[in-house]
C-alpha cells in the first residue's frame, strides 16, 4: 500500500516540527541552567550598577552644591555624638568659672564605694563544767 503525496508530506511537516520542538527544548534547557541564570543575573546587575553610578556623577556635576549639602548632612548625622560632645565641652569651657571649679580626673568616682558590712557570727559554745568533774 502506498502512502499518497499528502500523506507523506504531512509526515515529513511533523517530523520538522518535532526537531523544531527538541531544539526549543534542549535551548530552554541551557537557559534554565542555575549557572546561566546566575550569569545573567549578575550581568543585569553589573549594567545597573554602572547605570546608577553614571547617573550619580551626572547628578554630581549638574549640582555639586546640592550634593555637597546633602553629603554635610549626611556626615553630621553620622558624627552627632562627637559634634554633640564636642559642643558641650566648649560650652562647659566657655561658661566655667576656674576658681570654683577643680577639674576632675575622667575615671575617678565621685565617693568611694560602700564597704560590705562584716557578719556577725554566734559565739562559739563552751562546754559546762558539772559539779561532779571539779
């Protein structure tokens, strides 16, 4: 029995069509690769990144008294406890009178600390002396 002309040409469609298909297959396979996804992740990163970095030094150089005031900002926020400490003791120095005040050493305490009270503990037990051992 023979296969008729469109017989054979819908096997030889389906046979191309199946390649198609496991080519597509075997290529999403390789693209699903943990260590292909990883790659391309840390491409797209590496091209934001630079992208961020470039829009920063344009932001820079359009308005570096901007960013100058907000890098100020940003380092006083960082240093507010120095800055703060700092202003104290300019204060302290600026409204002290030296003869009233004796300047303290850092580390000394200001009283000593308390002793621990002692324990008092029951005299020892001395044995009775009986009439009959005299």
């Amino acid at each position: 029995m023979r296969e008729t002309p469109q017989v054979t040409a819908a096997r030889i469609e389906v046979e191309r069509r199946r390649a198609e298909l496991i080519d597509t297959a075997r290529e999403l396979q390789l693209r699903l690769q943990p260590k292909t996804l990883a790659s391309e992740a840390w491409e797209k990163a590496k091209m934001k990144g630079a992208d961020l970095a470039e829009d920063a030094v344009d932001a820079v150089t359009s308005r570096p008294v901007a960013v100058g005031g907000v890098a100020a900002a940003v380092a006083m926020f960082l240093a507010r406890e120095p800055i703060k400490d700092a202003a104290v003791k300019i204060y302290d120095a600026m409204t002290s009178n030296k003869e009233t005040k004796s300047p303290r050493p850092a580390l000394t305490r200001s009283k000593p600390p308390a002793r621990p009270k002692p324990v008092k503990r029951p005299a020892p037990r001395r044995a009775r002396k009986t009439e009959n051992a005299q």
